[in-house]
C-alpha cells in the first residue's frame, strides 16, 4: 500500500509539472507556431532590410567616396 500511495503522489506530481511546464500539446503547438510566425516575420524584416540597403548604397557611395576638389595654389 505504501508504494502505490508513492506512486500515486509520484504521478500527481508528473502531472502538476507537465501543467507548469508546456507539456501540453496544444500549448506546445501554439508556442511553436508563435516562434515559427516571430522568425517569418524577422526574416522578411530583414529581407527587406537587405533589398533596400542594396537599392540606396550606389547613390551613397558616389555621393560620398569622391574627393572634394583640391585647389593648387601656384606661387
């Protein structure tokens, strides 16, 4: 008796665990849904970032790489 009376706590305490934890199916699934939409979601971010970056740097470097002009002074 003494044992399946620690079995039985054993049991409630796997069960009170796996209610803390995300153990459950349905929570488990929605968690991993959110992760996969938050990373979907970052990779068109930055996608995005990327295809814009590559849009605008040739109009900043031309603007910006050339020397100013250099006035030679003669004496």
């Amino acid at each position: 008796m003494q044992i399946s009376k620690m079995e039985h706590q054993q049991h409630q305490h796997q069960q009170y665990v796996t209610l803390e934890g995300i153990n459950n199916s349905n929570a488990r699934a929605v968690v991993v849904k959110l992760i996969n939409v938050v990373l979907t979601v970052l990779q068109v971010v930055l996608l995005l970032v990327a295809t814009t970056a590559g849009i605008v740097m040739p109009f900043l470097k031309t603007r910006y790489l050339q020397p100013p002009p250099v006035a030679i002074s003669v004496h």
